[in-house]
C-alpha cells in the first residue's frame, strides 16, 4: 500500500499542508524565491521524481533534514481512526506493506492517527530504496526482493496512475485509488479502500 492519499482521502487536506512545508523548506533553506517555491517544488518533482532529489542534486540538502521538516504538519488533528478500513484490513489474510516515498516516522505518525499501525508488517521508505523513489522500477524490485515475493502474487495500492504503470510491467496486480476507470496501468479502480476486500477476494479466487 502507498500511505499519503491512499490510507487516508487526499480530501483530508494532510498532503497539501505538506506541500506548504516543502515550499516553506525551499524558501528556508534552499533561497528559493517565494514567488518561485511552489513552481520549483512541481519543478523539481517532474524533473527528478521527487521534489526531495531535486534538493539533494542542486542544493546538497539533507535528506533526514528535509524529511523531519516536511513531515512536521498536525496529522492527529488531521486524522481520525478508520475503523471500517481496520475490519477490512484484518480481513485480508496475505502479508500488508507500506510503500511510500515519505519517511518511517511520518509513516509511523499516519497509520497510528488512523488506528492502523499495527497492521503492516513492513515500511518501505525513500532511504530504504536508497532514495530511488516510485516510479523508478528499481524502488519495486528492491522491495519485491526484500519481502522475498512473487510480483505476479502481489498487489500495489496507490492514488497516483504513473507509480502504478512500473508494478504493472513487472506483473503485480494494481489497484488506483481515487481515480478514473480506464487508467493505464490501473488492474481496478476504487473510490475509496471500502471496496478492497471484493477484489482481492475475486483474485484469491
């Protein structure tokens, strides 16, 4: 599973406050311009992947500097317990992950507001993948290799069509979340995790 959007609805607003620290980040540390932050930060993110290696390659940054930084947003007052995605999640027998391109902790930090952190047997952040982020193939096969799992016997959930294309290629099964029926490279299409069970019982099947 992808965490920021995926786990909680992107209407939640967490991820734009995130945004707002990356723009506060390039301003503070990089001497970014404000007029430019926010199209530095889309910049950067369309050229490297991530606004994160952007940073690293052009201005030295820090890595766990950025993250703590980026990821210092009120995500309790944000989030709330989703118990119906609890049931749903403890109904699914097979192995769960996270695979994001954020960090442990804010990882950590999300799954307990929404009362799901002991649910997910790993975490797999940017600085496990060696900062290659999705949708690098790389970053996949890395964390296919670590769990020691069949690609063809695994799943990704994620909000973002284009991290989702490279799990296809390498023959996982790829849920979208959020998005639009027809998207290349999604297998399924939810609006929301509620309908994850049915799918996963069909595939099982």
């Amino acid at each position: 599973f992808d965490l920021d959007n995926t786990m909680y609805p992107a209407s939640s607003g967490l991820f734009a406050l995130i945004d707002e620290r990356i723009n506060l980040y390039l301003q503070e540390h990089a001497g970014i311009d404000p007029e430019r932050a926010d199209f530095t930060r889309r910049d950067y993110f369309h050229r490297y992947g991530l606004t994160l290696l952007g940073l690293m390659k052009e201005h030295g940054t820090d890595p766990a500097h950025y993250l703590e930084y980026v990821h210092r947003v009120p995500v309790e007052e944000v989030l709330a317990p989703r118990r119906e995605l609890r049931r749903i999640l403890l109904s699914i027998e097979a192995p769960k992950s996270i695979f994001t391109n954020g960090s442990q902790e804010h990882s950590r930090t999300v799954l307990r507001a929404l009362g799901l952190e002991d649910l997910f047997g790993e975490i797999f952040d940017i600085a496990d993948g060696d900062f290659i982020p999705k949708p690098d193939p790389r970053a996949y096969r890395a964390v296919l290799d670590r769990l020691g799992a069949d690609a063809s016997r695994s799943v990704l959930v994620e909000d973002l069509p284009q991290n989702l294309v490279p799990a296809r290629d390498l023959g996982m099964t790829t849920i979208l979340v959020g998005g639009e029926a027809g998207t290349p490279g999604a297998d399924y299409v939810l609006a929301g995790l509620e309908g994850l069970a049915d799918i996963l019982e069909e595939l099982e099947n």
